[in-house]
C-alpha cells in the first residue's frame, strides 16, 4: 500500500509538471561592434521594479540569452572593452515571449555611454508565434463589463463576435481550442467548454491580473493544449504597499435603447448595476507576488 501511495503521488507530480507552463519572457541577442561579432561581452539585466540584476557573458559568436525574466521593464547594460558602454532603458518583457536585443556597439571608450529607450519588442524574430500582450495600463484604463480581463480579448486581431451576446472565436475556431492559464496553471473550465475563450471558473479581474499575453497562431508546444493560448499573470509585488478602492455604476438612464426596442415602441430596459471594492499590495517584492483583492458591500 506505501508503495502504491508513493508511486501515485510521484505520477501526480510529473502530471503537475507538464501542466503548468512558464510565464516568464528571455531576452536574447548578439552584440556586434563595426567589423562583426564581439565576443565575451557583458550583459547585466537590472529590474526596474526590484532593481534585481542578472549578468551573462556573450559566446564566442557574440550571442547571449538572459531567462526566467519576470513581466516587466528592464535596463540592459552592455560592455565591452574598446567600445563605449551601450544602455537600452524600458525594456518591455512580455510573459512568454522573447525580446530581441542586437545591439551594435560604437568603438570608444568604456565610460562612454550610449543610451536608448527600447520599449516594447514589436516584431517577434525568434519564434513564428504570432502574439500580442495587454499591457496593465489597458487592463486599468478601458471599461471592462464585470471587470473580467477576457473582455479584452475581442479587441485582439483574429478574434470575434457573431453578435454581441455569443461567444469570442479566435480566427474561427471552437471557444474549446482556447487554453487559458495563470501563471502557466491550467485555469480553464475542463468540462464545459462552449464559452471557454470568455469565461474561467478562476474569475480573474482586472485587479489582480497584471498583463496578458494572447497567442493567435503558431503556439509552441510548450504552452500546452490549445490553438489558442490566452496567459493571464499575477500583478508583481513591489518594496512599498499600495491600496486602492473603486466603485462602478452601469445605469439604463445613461443607456441607449436597442434598435429592436426603439422601432416596436418598447422603452430602454432598467439597469442598475454596482460593483465596489479595494485591492491591497504586499511589500515584498518577490516573496509574495500577488496582489490581495479584497470587497465590501455598499448598501444602494
């Protein structure tokens, strides 16, 4: 029987291995001066957030891969000697995706410095994923019904509604060929999944997911089952605590009537929805990286 316990939960593992997929980025390049590649350059990735540095060496053909890179922007830093020390600054790492980096350095001095803002990584030269991310700064700004994320979704190239009531297709497939995940956890409804693209039983919001990244076409197989990956990734934790409160009113006076309704003579429908709430954030930077949703009834 301690044999069989034993096995079971080691097969458990491994299946919990496979499930879960990764939802850092890489940042990959090759530094090049005027006459070629530079070989055994430095390359230091700083967090803009935690101010976390990781450090490689280029190879002897000037290629360098920085991994496990948490969502975010980072400032790379770039040395070689003989040439001037090259800065890229709002390096926009996206979860699951690589970042190409391939800068060309100037001959000069070390204590010279050039210095770029990189930003986003707009075409994808490393993989055939065809990708998109929305950035937290979307999630926050655009009107979200039910403050559900996946209302994003439609806005994506390749997506779609046969009328506003149904389901959202990517680039015409079943809603069941779409993988959602949380931090490279299946977050999926598993047994039904006529509307798996709009609904997760995870119900995440936009308070408590930080980014995510779509991929429409080409998805590695790595990121699991699915023609479609939807990667939805926790809010990082940050040195301070930040707290915030919302409240949000959907109201038919400020509503227009349907075309059907206005032709048959039919008034606007009542509504009155409220949603309120508040969200914490822990101090910890990367010990705890969720933040902490938290609610309270308003009486209206």
């Amino acid at each position: 029987m301690k044999r069989f316990v034993f096995a079971l939960l080691t097969l458990l593992l491994f299946v919990a291995g496979a499930l879960a997929q990764s939802t850092s980025g890489r940042l990959i390049g090759t530094v090049s001066g005027p006459d070629g590649v530079l070989p055994g350059a430095t390359i230091s990735v700083v967090d803009d957030q935690t101010k976390s540095e990781k450090t490689v060496t280029a190879s002897g053909d000037g290629a360098y891969t920085v991994a496990q890179l948490d969502v975010g922007t980072y400032t790379v830093t770039i040395k070689v000697n003989g040439f001037k020390t090259f800065t890229a600054t709002s390096v926009k790492i996206d979860a699951n995706r690589d970042y190409t980096l391939s800068p060309t350095l100037e001959v000069g001095g070390v204590n010279e410095n050039v210095t770029v803002v990189a930003g986003a990584d707009v075409v994808n030269s490393s993989t055939g994923d065809l990708s998109s991310s929305v950035s937290p700064q979307q999630i926050k700004s655009l009107p979200l019904d039910g403050r559900s994320p996946l209302s994003l979704i439609p806005l994506q190239a390749g997506t779609a509604r046969a009328t506003p009531g149904s389901v959202t297709s990517i680039n015409g497939q079943r809603t069941s060929f779409t993988n959602l995940t949380r931090d490279g956890v299946n977050v999926n409804d598993n047994f039904i999944r006529s509307n798996a693209t709009d609904f997760s039983p995870e119900r995440a919001s936009s308070d408590d997911t930080g980014e995510f990244t779509i991929t429409t076409q080409n998805a590695g197989a790595d990121q699991g089952y699915g023609a479609a990956q939807v990667q939805l990734v926790t809010p990082r934790g940050q040195t301070e605590y930040h707290g915030a409160l919302y409240f949000y009113n959907r109201n038919s006076r400020f509503a227009a009537n349907s075309f059907g309704n206005k032709a048959g003579g039919v008034p606007r429908p009542y509504l009155n929805r409220n949603q309120d709430g508040g969200k914490s954030r822990s101090p910890h930077a990367e010990s705890l990286r969720k933040e902490q949703p938290i609610s309270f009834p308003i009486p209206f």
